[in-house]
C-alpha cells in the first residue's frame, strides 16, 4: 500500500478505486448537493468526478489525502456547472441571496429551506466547516482562498442564517 | 458584539488561539447575549451536520468504471521494445556474418602475402646460388682475370686496353672462356623457375 500525506500532514492510506467510491461517495454526494441544491445534478456530479479521477489517476502526486484530491475535483466540476448556470439565468450572483419576497417569513424557515437560500459559495464554506470539519486552513486551500477570507467569509454565512433561521 | 461574535464563529470551528480563550470565556461570563449566541451556534453547527447526515442517499444507480483494468503501462512500450529487438538481432547477425567474411579475406591476403614472400625468397636464393656459381666459373676458365678492387687504381697490363678519362676508381675485368659452359639462353622465365646450374 502507497503511503501518502495529506494537507495537515497525516499520512493516509492509498485506497482503490472500488474502496474510494465506498468510502466517499457518500461525502462527494453531500458535498455536490451543497453546491448545486439538485439531487440528481449532485448523483451525476458524484459519476462525473469518479470517472476523472478514473482518467487522470495517474496525475495524483499525493501532495493531499486522496479525499481531499476528490473534493477539489467535485468543487471544479460543481463550479463549472454552476458557471454556467448563470451565464444563461442572470439572476444569481456570488453575493448571499436575499429572502425571496413570496416566502411567508411569519413562518418558521427550516435549516434546509434557509440552506438553499445561501449561495454556492457559503453552502461550501458551511459544509467543510461543519460537516467535514475542515481548519480554516484546508478549507482556503480547496477553494484557493485566504486563511483569513475563509474566517470572515464563514463568519458572515453562520449571521446570515441565523438571521434567515430567526426570520429577521 | 460583533468582535465577541466573530470569536464564537472561531471557536465553534476550534480555530481562537488557546492564548485568546481566557479573555473569551471571560466576556462569555459576564454577557448573556454572547452565551445565547454560542448555545445557537453550536445548535446550528450540529443541525447543519444532522442535515448533511440524514440525506437518503442512494448512489446504486451510478454506473462509474469500478472495475478499471490496472492500467500495464508497460504494455505500450512492450511492441516498441520487441520490434527494436528484433531489428537489432538482424542487424547483429548480418554484421557478425560481414566481419566473419571480412576476417576469412584477411586471412587469404595473409596467405597470399606470405605465398610471395616465400617465392620471392626463393628467387632471392637462387640468384645468390646463380651469382657465387658464376663467379666460380668465371675464376676458373680465366686466370688474367683481375678481381674488382674498391677505391684502388689499376695499372693496366701491357697490351690491355683501358676506358680512356674514365671516371671510376676501381675497375673489373673478367675474361671469360664461354666455351667451357653449356650453351644454354637464359631468360628470365628461367631464372625463376629451374634452377641453372646442374641441370
């Protein structure tokens, strides 16, 4: 078995394909869903990253663990989706979205309807923060951010939802 | 409240510095709204969790490549590497067998040089053998004659004629009695090939 190390430096074990499916599938899944809020958009981004990772195999150099390696390529995939996305539908943008006036706000706003209201961006900071638990530092190197960004940009997501949680 | 915010946000994520947490936990002793805020926080940190965790996932349908051949990749180099065998065996065998020719023609010019040698040799020999032969005939049918002698003027005998102003130091004579040999022409064919005398 290879031995590699990850970004924090803990050395993983080098898996096989059938074993990474196993393995992440599941949290490639979840993490495609962050992103692009359609299930059957996440199932095929989940088949899409396993068939690049199939192609460019060969390319891992093992500088991260092979999980981190399947989160930047489902987060380019994701990215690349939803890019285009909006070039053809103008009404997103980077920024959090605002409440959707037609939504009854004197009722109380579920943590997946008030996930879906966030943008891309901010439901991928909550995911690997809370769900992944990954430092401040791992996050900023997956999405090509600062370590300070990532801190005020996570800050700003958790006010935001508190506020859409709370119906301010 | 915004400063005591942010160091909730970091502290959920375990991210405030150890050296900062004892002015943290200080401000959250004597601020209800921030211990309010870390309960919510937090509650928000395991709901988001919760969330991701009870998805209903089912992935059977997905037809990824699991069983991918492990790619040879030696493979591609195998054809590569057979076919310049192969063509270094031939060009291997058709240079040993032109060196094996090369050295079998050296070996006949060895041969044939070393064939003349010898009959040059030979021929050296019998021309000594044909000269001391017939410098003993000619002591022996001619007693006037005067033998060549290097560096040395001869008085001409009486009677002889000598080479008038001539310019060498020493002269020969020989005056033969060709009568006492068989008459025998010789050409060069016969020098070379049978001996002269005794024959």
């Amino acid at each position: 078995m290879m031995i590699e190390k990850n970004i924090a430096g803990i050395i993983e074990k080098n898996y096989s394909l059938p074993d990474l499916f196993e393995k992440y599938a599941s949290d490639i899944y979840r993490y495609s869903l962050s992103l692009l809020k359609d299930t059957d958009e996440a199932k095929d981004a989940v088949q899409e990253v396993f068939v690049k990772y199939t192609e460019n195999e060969n390319s891992f150099k093992g500088a991260c663990s092979q999980k981190t390696w399947l989160i930047v390529i489902t987060r380019n995939y994701c990215f690349n989706i939803i890019k285009s996305s909006r070039s053809k539908n103008k009404r997103f943008d980077e920024e959090i979205l605002e409440i959707p006036a037609e939504m009854d706000l004197d009722s109380k706003v579920t943590l997946n309807e008030a996930l879906k209201l966030l943008s891309p961006e901010h439901n991928e900071l909550l995911y690997l923060a809370e769900f992944e638990n990954y430092t401040y530092k791992e996050i900023a190197e997956i999405t090509g951010q600062t370590v300070e960004n990532v801190k005020i940009k996570l800050f700003r997501t958790r006010q935001h939802l508190r506020k859409i949680l709370k119906n301010y | 409240m915004k400063e005591i915010e942010l160091q909730i946000s970091r502290f959920i994520d375990g991210e405030l510095p150890f050296e900062e947490q004892g002015e943290f936990f200080k401000a959250l002793s004597l601020n209800e709204d921030a211990r309010n805020m870390l309960n919510e926080y937090s509650e928000l940190k395991r709901g988001i969790k919760g969330h991701y965790t009870g998805l209903d996932i089912d992935l059977s349908s997905l037809k990824v490549p699991l069983n991918k051949e492990p790619e040879n990749k030696y493979k591609k180099y195998f054809y590569f590497s057979a076919a310049a065998s192969i063509i270094i065996l031939i060009a291997s065998s058709f240079l040993f067998t032109r060196f094996f020719a090369f050295q079998s023609e050296i070996e006949q010019v060895k041969e044939g040089y070393i064939r003349v040698n010898n009959e040059l040799e030979g021929y050296k020999k019998e021309r000594d053998t044909f000269k001391t032969v017939l410098a003993q005939e000619a002591r022996i049918t001619s007693p006037q004659m005067v033998p060549a002698v290097k560096n040395k003027t001869f008085k001409p005998i009486p009677g002889e004629k000598t080479a008038i102003n001539s310019q060498r130091k020493y002269t020969s004579r020989i005056d033969l009695n060709l009568d006492a040999f068989t008459t025998v022409k010789i050409t060069k064919d016969d020098f070379l090939v049978q001996p002269i005398i005794g024959n």
